[in-house]
C-alpha cells in the first residue's frame, strides 16, 4: 500500500531537482527546506560532532546546487541522491581527520629525542678510557709524553718543543708517529 503523501513529497522534490538544474534558486530554498534535517542527520550520524556536521552539511548543499544536473531520476530518490553525498562527503570529512592526526603523530614521533642511556654512555666512555691507557703504555717515552702534552695538555706543538726542550720538527715527529702506533693499536681505520 502506498502513501500518497510520500509520493507527493517524492513528486515534489524531483519537481524541485529538475528546476534546480536550471539555476532556479528558489526552488533550492524550498529543496533545502524540504531535506536539510535529513542531510544533516546524516553528517552528524557520521561524524558525531555537530560543527563538522554543520560545516559537512554546507558543503554538500553547495554540491546539489552545482551538480543537480547529473542527478538521475531512474537511479533513486532526490532524498537517496543527497543523502547519498551527505554520507560521501562525511565519511571524506571522517578520513580526512584520521589522515591529518597520524601525520601529526608520525612527526611527533620523530621529532622527539631518543631515550639516551647514561650507563651504556659511562660504560662504553671508561672502555675507551681504559684502551687509551693500554695503548698509550705501547708508546715510547718520547711519543707518549709529547702525544700527552699536546692532546691532554692542550699544548700547541711549539709549546710541547719549548717545554721538552726539543726542535720543533722533532717534536712534530713523535707526535704524529705516536698518533700513528695509537691508532693500530686501537683498531681504527680511518
């Protein structure tokens, strides 16, 4: 059994649609009127906060009134057709968000510092501490003592000649031949 007012309704609302199409704007004030509680009804069903909803809603209104044209009578209702974009465009307004958040979160993520761990730092500071020392024990007197001078005493090499009473290039040997012994000894390639 029919109801012949929701036939008139349905009637009415395809009238409306067709004059749409034409860019009659009153007849979109009267489709508005007609069907705006079930476009956002169904923004809000959707996106479950009112101003998206609202926002949602503004949206599809200006896309019925752009494409009322491409609306086909044999493939639903006017009500079908709009609701239909309501709920297209809530769940584009629903994905969006979620879109946005974890792209926020991934450069919340990889922007903060990494956990620095303090004991693995000492232990691994006080490891190289202790191959120093071994290593610099290899050295001979004169290399050991001018390598000291100059990269634990903060000397530059003419201060390490004056103080060992030594020619400037002969310091300068030792130096970088004990820098040398030191770095076989520690095992470094570069």
């Amino acid at each position: 059994m029919t109801n012949p007012a929701r036939e008139s309704v349905a009637d009415s609302a395809q009238g409306l649609m067709a004059a749409v199409a034409t860019g009659d704007q009153a007849a979109f004030a009267s489709l508005y009127d007609l069907l705006s509680r079930a476009v956002h009804g169904t923004c809000l069903g959707v996106l479950r906060d009112p101003d998206h909803a609202a926002e949602v809603a503004q949206e599809v209104w200006v896309e019925v009134w752009r494409t009322a044209a491409r609306y086909e009578a044999s493939r639903g209702s006017v009500r079908t057709w709009v609701t239909t974009l309501a709920h297209r465009r809530a769940v584009d307004r629903v994905r969006a968000v979620q879109a946005q958040r974890d792209r926020d979160q991934r450069v919340l993520d990889e922007s903060t510092e990494r956990p620095f761990d303090v004991v693995a730092d000492d232990v691994e500071h006080r490891l190289e501490q202790s191959a120093v020392r071994d290593c610099l024990g290899s050295l001979t007197e004169t290399q050991r003592t001018a390598v000291v001078l100059a990269y634990y005493g903060g000397r530059t090499y003419r201060e390490v000649a004056a103080e060992l009473d030594a020619a400037l290039p002969t310091v300068k040997s030792r130096i970088r031949d004990g820098l040398l012994r030191l770095k076989d000894c520690l095992g470094v390639t570069a």
